[in-house]
C-alpha cells in the first residue's frame, strides 16, 4: 500500500499557503520542512510539496491525481470550500459519486501546478 506521495510545484510557498488551507479538514498540518520541500500529514509526512522552479505550467487535469481520505463529509466538503477560497479552481463539487461506488463522497480540485486533488469519504449509507 502506499506510504506517502508527493507532488511537484513551482511555488513552494505560494503552494503551502494554498494546501495547508485546504489540508487542515482533512487533519493534516506541516510536520517537515526542508529547502525545496514540505511534507504534511497527521503524525509524519503523509502528502510532500517539491519545489520545482523550472516546472512549465499543465495543462488542465494533465497533472497528478491524489486522492486522500476524509473522515466525514463535512471535511470533504470543508476541503473544497477552503480550496475554492484560496484560489483553486472546482473539478467536481462536493457529492455522491454513486459512478464509482454506492457509498462515495468526495470533491475535487485543481491546483496552481496542474494538479487534481480529490478528497473522499465513505457514507455509511447510501442515503447520507
């Protein structure tokens, strides 16, 4: 299973406001830090930001996908909102996905760099 990932930026600040706003819902906060690097998570680096400074821009939804999990819908909802007001741009509001699975909630988002964030919870049933 996978332990952590990480995604290339060109801002490494502008993009550490932008996520710890929208990672807070979600539990994470800045554990690590390094010069071109910061890592998130709820005890150690679960999700990185790497500066890339030479990085060209994506076009849309060419970049990574990442998907991390909430606990409720609440915080995937709160994910969205908090991304949406730091400046990022909606790709799926938050909702039902019943396309994927009877019990699916999630939102996405796109970054400044290209990249597709998607948070996720599972409803205990279907009708939440």
């Amino acid at each position: 299973m996978i332990d952590h990932v990480s995604i290339a930026v060109r801002d490494l600040k502008a993009s550490a406001r932008f996520y710890e706003a929208l990672l807070a819902p979600l539990g994470m906060t800045r554990v690590r830090e390094a010069p071109k690097s910061i890592g998130y998570g709820k005890i150690y680096p679960e999700f990185w930001l790497n500066e890339r400074i030479h990085l060209k821009p994506l076009p849309a939804d060419s970049g990574a996908h990442i998907c991390l999990r909430a606990p409720d819908t609440t915080a995937v909802d709160a994910f969205h909102a908090a991304a949406l007001a730091a400046g990022a741009k909606s790709a799926g509001a938050p909702g039902p996905r019943p396309q994927y699975a009877s019990h699916y909630y999630a939102a996405f988002i796109c970054d400044f760099d290209g990249n597709r964030i998607e948070a996720v919870t599972f409803l205990q049933n279907a009708a939440e």
